[in-house]
C-alpha cells in the first residue's frame, strides 16, 4: 500500500473514530430520555407519535425521532406506521427485551 493510500485510511479510521466518540457521548447526555421513553411507552401499552397532520409535520417530531430509531434498532421497541383519514403516526409498543428492561427500570431504586 502506497504513502497516500495509508494516509488516506488512517484519517478515514480517525474521522469513524471521532465519530463513534461523539454518538457515545450523545448517548450517555440523552440517558434519561431513553429510559423515559422505555417507561411511558411500558406504562401506556402503546405510545403513539404523530407522524404528520394534513400534510404538516409536527414540531417535536425531531425530538423522538432519533431517540426511537436508536431503541428500535436496540430491539427494545417497536413501531409501526399507521394512518387515519388527516393524519399519519408511528404506534409504538415494547418488544419483549424491551418490556423486561421496563421492569427492571422500574425496580432500581
């Protein structure tokens, strides 16, 4: 492998590093929200995020959204897109590794 060659994977390596420190970091800072989430939708059965009303996107929207991908890909949650005649929402209900955690959440002290 030539010169520029290492150089150019060593600063992608450097830049996926960088990365990967910064998405931790957003993790351990947004803690609370995630277990939040994990408790309200394990106290209501099912959590509902409106998705769109009559073509306008909601404000808070972008706050869960980010959240809930992340606790999706974890396999804590599930969510599926659902539509009513003006709208659209993702309903979102816990799987089974997720409901155990709940628990668990629930009982630390």
């Amino acid at each position: 492998m030539s010169s520029t060659s290492s150089d150019l994977k060593a600063i992608l390596r450097k830049t996926v590093e960088e990365d990967y420190k910064h998405r931790i970091a957003e993790i351990d800072e947004g803690f609370e929200r995630y277990k939040s989430l994990i408790l309200k939708i394990a106290e209501t059965e099912k959590w509902d995020l409106l998705a769109w009303f009559e073509g306008t996107e909601p404000e808070d929207l972008e706050k869960y959204e980010k959240d809930l991908d992340l606790l999706e890909r974890a396999d804590l949650v599930k969510g599926q897109l659902k539509y009513t005649e003006r709208n659209a929402f993702r309903e979102y209900h816990l799987t089974k590794r997720g409901a155990e955690l709940a628990k668990k959440l629930l009982n630390e002290p």
